[in-house]
C-alpha cells in the first residue's frame, strides 16, 4: 500500500510534468466530478500532504466566468497509483486504460491516475476541508523539532492505546502507513500493541524521528525498503513476513490484526525482539503475506475471510487481564 514517501514521489513526478503548462485534456472518471471541465486552465503546483495529492489547477480565465482556482485532491488507498507518459506515446492501450479514474494532460505529458481510492475537486481555499486534520506530515516542509513534539505530545494524549495503532493515525502524523509503523516498531524493538503511556517520552521521541528518517531515504530510493536492500524479498524486517524466520532472531514472524474495526489494519512483529503485550495468539501457522490460504475458510474476521492473495490472520482473543 502507498505510504508518505510513495505519495510524495508521486506529486514529484506529477509537478515535474504538469506545473506551470495548460491543460488539453481534463478526463475525470469519477460520478461527482464527470461534468468537470479543467481544459484551457493552467496546473500551479502538485503536492502532496501526508498520504494525500494536491493538484493545485489556476482559476478560469475571466472570459468564461473566471472560475475559482481549484485544487484535485487524489488518496491512492491500497492499489492506486499516478503514472506520466508522454502524451503523443502510446499510452493508450487497453490494457493501460483498465482502472483509469483520471486524465490530466498537456501539449507535453499525460498523468494517468489508476484505481484512485478517492478523487475531489474543491477551492483551493477550501483544502482544509479535506487535509486540515492531518498531522504534522512527515515529509512535509514544516517537519522538525516543533512537528516531533507535536506529534509525540498528541501520542501522549491517549495513552492506553497501542503504539502501532496510533503511529498510524494520520491525525497524529500524516504519511505513515502499515510497512513503516512495522519496520520502524521492529527496529526500535517495541511491540506494535505496547500502550503508548509505557513507553517513555525520549523512546516516543525516538520512534518518531526514526519513521522521518526512513521514510525521508524512502523518497530517494524507487523501493520501499526499511533495510537497505532493494531486492525483492529483501526489503523488510518484519513487513509481510508473517510465517517466515525473523531476520535477526529466527523466531517466526507474527501478523494480526491492530485498531479498532472497521479502521483496523495489520501488524506485522517479531515476539522475540519486539517484546511486550500482543494479541493472544493460537500458534497456528501464518502463511506469509501474499501466500495462497489453503483450507476452509474461517469465519469472517476483522479481514474478512481469508482468499488468496491475502494473509491468513486469526483473530485474536481478548487479552486476559490481570
Ligand atoms: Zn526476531
């Protein structure tokens, strides 16, 4: 899944290709915006804010009505993605057109944006209305000492809940997803489920600067990667692992499920190394993720039932108290 870093060189590449140049072709396949026409207007800027896209479109000329300036506001959710092509390419083929939410092209370049999990259009003055209550964005301009401590003391102001859960509420930082919150939880040898009020501020502190850190290198490199391999299967500590011999330790990757329904997602750890209170867990076998799920299927959980192609989590028990 796109997290901040993906996101980011996405605007980067959409800016590099759109800002500052008219657009010919305005093609938004979406229901609420089929009537929008952005065709002779100028594209200022693309941005991204946490996981979220701003194209930033010049108001209309005043011969038609002098529209407002608008900004095109994009989520890639779990599979979307922008792409560039030159617009007299052959971009056109019919497999490329499969999933197709949006065409944004100039004399030049054709942005292409695939299977968007979300599309809007509003003022540009109005953006807040749809990333105001993002936290500081860790690869955002303002990230610094002043974002760390905002971030750590919104942490702190839920102190029970998990710290896997929380690291990915974007209200508390904007741009963390499931792979970073893993790897960054691995590294630091802290249980995603770990209350946030049992770590310490400097070890809060801690983590946060780490998820800057490796989601700053993420925006250098062209894949994901937490430890500093590019190959495939190599990129990650714990991150999809599930079933498979941690990398340090040897012990078995866990995964299960974090948050609370229908906002829950998963987490991926090392019992060994990252110590701590976790779901209570059967022991049965964990397919890695991606792994074909043989078997009957399982009532559905908080996943929903097990098919191929995704992982096979049990859901875990209450936790004894006590
Ligand atoms: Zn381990």
């Amino acid at each position: 899944m796109p997290e901040g870093d993906v996101v980011w060189r996405s605007a980067q590449r959409l800016h590099a290709a759109l800002a500052g140049r008219e657009l010919v072709t305005s093609d938004l396949r979406w229901p609420s915006l089929a009537a929008v026409d952005l065709r002779g207007r100028e594209v200022r800027e693309v941005v991204s804010r946490g996981k979220h896209l701003l194209v930033r479109v010049a108001g209309g000329p005043t011969d038609r009505g002098g529209e407002p300036a608008v900004t095109l506001h994009s989520h890639l959710r779990m599979e979307g993605s922008w792409h560039v092509h030159a617009t007299d390419g052959p971009w056109r083929t019919a497999r490329s057109q499969h999933g197709v939410r949006a065409v944004l092209a100039n004399a030049a370049w054709t942005a292409v944006g695939h299977r968007l999990g979300m599309l809007d259009l509003v003022r540009t003055t109005d953006e807040h209305r749809l990333v105001g209550h993002l936290g500081p964005d860790v690869l955002g301009p303002e990230w610094g000492p002043e974002a760390v401590e905002r971030v750590v003391t919104a942490l702190l102001e839920a102190p029970d809940r998990p710290v896997g859960e929380a690291l990915l509420d974007q209200r508390v930082l904007a741009g963390v997803g499931t792979f970073f919150m893993a790897e960054v939880l691995f590294l630091r040898g802290t249980s995603p489920w770990a209350p946030v009020g049992s770590l310490s501020t400097a070890a809060l502190r801690a983590v946060v600067e780490l998820v800057h850190r490796l989601l700053v290198a993420g925006t250098r490199d062209v894949a994901q990667s937490s430890t500093g391999e590019t190959s495939h299967g190599a990129r990650a500590w714990v991150h999809a692992r599930s079933g498979q011999p941690c990398r340090r330790c040897g012990t078995t990757v866990r995964v299960a499920p974090i948050g609370v329904a229908p906002h829950d997602r998963v987490a991926f750890s090392c019992p060994h190394c990252q110590p701590g209170p976790r779901p209570t867990d059967d022991g049965a076998p964990q397919a890695p993720l991606g792994a074909r799920v043989t078997g009957p299927p399982g009532p559905p959980g908080p996943l929903g039932r097990p098919s191929p192609g995704q992982p096979s989590v049990r859901r875990p028990r209450p936790a004894r108290r006590g």
